[in-house]
C-alpha cells in the first residue's frame, strides 16, 4: 500500500518540495531523478496496482486527481509520471477483465518497476525493423519521446515486422533498459517539459524472445488494443495539462490583483475563468468516461475519449495564453512563473490525437469509415 492512502494528502507534502527546483530543472534540462526516488519510497508507482497484487489499490479517478494536483508544482514530474500508470492502468484493465496483465502488476508492486512507452508516438506504423533470430527477434528502432527514460526499467514498445505469410505487422513487446543495445540519446533540449526525460530510445539489434510478444497486429490499420490503451491513458495525461492550466490561471489572477484598477482586467480574468472551466469540464468527463477502470471497451468510447482531449487541449492552451494577457508585462518575466507553465502547456496538443487527426478520425467514425484506414 502507498504510505499515505490519500494521494491528495501526500501531494500537498511532496508538491512543494518539488516545486522548489523545477525552474533550475526547467533551464539545465535535468530530469526529475530526485522525485523519482520520492515517488517511490512512497510506492506511488504502484499505486495504481490492485491491493490483492501487493499494490495501493488506488482508484483510476484518484491518480489523476493526484498528477493534476502534482502539475501545479511541477509539471516534468507529473507528465513523467503519467506515462508509466497509463500502462499500469491498461495492465490493471486487462487483469480485471481476465486477459494478461497480471505479471506486469506484481512485477511493478515489487520492485517498483519504472515503465517507459513508445506507443503514443508510434500509432498505428510504428517504426524500425525487426529481423528473426533464433528464438526471438532482433529489434533496430530509434524511438522518441521516452518519458521517464533515464530512470527506466522495462521499456514497453513495439516495431516494424514484414511477416513472411501475414504481411506487413507491429509487434508489441516489453524489453529491459539492460537488455544489449539500448541506449539514450541525449536529444531532449524542447520548447516545455523540460525536466521529463523524454530523451530517444535507441535499440541497435536488441534480442527480444518470442514469449516477449505481447500482441501481433496489421501494420497501419486500428486494432482494439487502442481501445484499452486510449483511454485509461488520455484521462491521466490531459489531467496533467489540466494543473498546468490551473496554476497558470493562479499566478495570473495574482498579477491581475495590482492593475485591478484597469477597466479591461476584469473581462480578462473573465475570458481566463471561461477558458479554464471548459478545459476542467472536458477534463473530469474524460475521467467519468473512464469509469475507475470499469468500462467496455468500444470505438465509440475511444472516439469520445479524443474528442474531448481536443477540447482539452485546445482550451489549456486558450488558459495560458490569457493568463499571459491578465497578467500583463509583469507576467512576461521568468521570475512570475507563468511562462514556464505556458511551455509546458503547448505539449498537450502533440499526445495523440493532434486535433487535425483527431476530427478526421473523429469524422471518418461518424460516416461508418474505418477510423484510420483511406476510403479507398
């Protein structure tokens, strides 16, 4: 069990320490190693994990709550975070449902196992190649935006394979960061998010034996797996941007106070309120969709599931930019805080979908097209 049973509890112990550097962490680009090793004396990775597989317990609801709260203080962590339970939360649904997942859950409760995932940016090609070997197969790939990864234990990823009799596929696997021939880049200088981690995955002939194969799909074409995975993860990731866009609301509003006198900044902090309640509502939608992990997977869930993380997106970002605006000149140096919190807000629109991506799926669903697939 997590030491403090109420994650809204140990946030507000934790938070403020790890507010304390995140500026420093922001302009040298270092990740949040130190936070790491809180989060896991706490057991906060495996909080996610069912208490009768050693883990927390805690509700799906409960941990995005916690890394909405966690992004006011500081959004790396929490983003980083975010990546290793959405695919504690896939491996808890699958469990719960009596499909495989169970080994990876006892496994995190454990030894506090950090996951890293790919999947997001791989979609539906995924990249790299993968050749047969004896027993298994070697995997060459250079895999980007690994979040977590200088800390990371298990990287969960998945590449390119032309089957000789299926064709064109993407195997899913799980792979140790000490497996031979993984290494880092060190590539991770971005506009936001600076202290994540996310540097690229380099696997250069990495031996991955057959019983690592989680899942076999048709390379370029939906499979329900993205049912699942889209939508623990979204709910969890978008509560990030969510505190990203409270707090930025919060400096402002505070900036606002001394030029309170200026007729326009009641309307500003006007537009900023309206701004920020649509980006919350589509927020805890997109929790409720979740359902605590008690939901059946469909298309038309995972569509719903992207659409609001549009909306999400685009709202956090309309939030920062006004926060900008109410907070006037003073909000323009370094020292407010608040433009760091703007960085780190534009990475909500690169998680998929992007928004263009998101109405065509979105568009292809609602005519009886495949989500993905060309009309032709």
């Amino acid at each position: 069990m997590t030491r403090f049973l109420d994650l809204q509890a140990l946030v507000q112990i934790i938070g403020p320490r790890f507010a304390e550097g995140a500026a420093e962490r922001d302009q040298n680009d270092a990740f949040v190693a130190a936070n790491y090793e809180v989060l896991k004396t706490h057991k906060v990775f495996s909080a996610l994990v069912p208490a009768d597989l050693g883990g927390g317990g805690v509700p799906h609801s409960a941990m995005c709550a916690f890394l909405r709260r966690l992004a006011h203080d500081c959004p790396s962590t929490a983003l980083a975070l975010s990546m290793h339970q959405h695919i504690v939360a896939a491996a808890a649904y699958h469990h719960r449902n009596g499909r495989p997942g169970k080994a990876l859950l006892e496994r995190v409760a454990a030894a506090q196992t950090v996951l890293i995932s790919t999947g997001a940016n791989d979609w539906m090609d995924s990249n790299g190649a993968m050749e047969r070997a004896d027993g298994g197969f070697r995997v060459s790939a250079r895999k980007p935006f690994g979040s977590g990864s200088p800390q990371g234990d298990l990287l969960v990823t998945s590449a390119a394979f032309d089957d000789p009799t299926e064709g064109p596929q993407v195997l899913h696997f799980a792979v140790p960061f000490s497996a031979k021939g993984i290494s880092l880049a060190d590539d991770w200088q971005t506009l936001g998010m600076r202290a994540t981690g996310s540097r690229t995955i380099i696997l250069d002939r990495v031996f991955v034996p057959d019983e690592a194969i989680a899942l076999r799909r048709s390379r370029g074409r939906f499979h329900p797996a993205w049912n699942v995975i889209l939508t623990v993860a979204l709910p969890l990731i978008m509560s990030v941007y969510a505190g990203v866009a409270e707090k930025a609301a919060e400096i402002a509003q505070a900036l606002a106070r001394k030029r309170a006198g200026d007729p326009t900044v009641p309307c500003l902090i006007g537009e900023l309120t309206n701004a920020l309640t649509a980006a919350q509502l589509a927020t805890d939608d997109m929790v409720r969709l979740a359902n605590d992990l008690d939901f059946t997977m469909s298309l038309d869930l995972t569509n719903a599931m992207l659409v609001r993380k549009t909306i999400v997106a685009e709202r956090v970002l309309a939030t920062v930019e006004k926060a900008l605006e109410a907070a006037g000149g003073a909000g323009f140096y370094r020292a407010a805080g608040l433009e760091r919190f703007l960085r780190d807000a534009h990475g909500a629109q690169f998680h998929p979908l992007p928004a263009k991506r998101q109405c065509a799926f979105t568009g292809r669903v609602a005519l009886g097209l495949d989500p993905i697939a060309d009309a032709a």
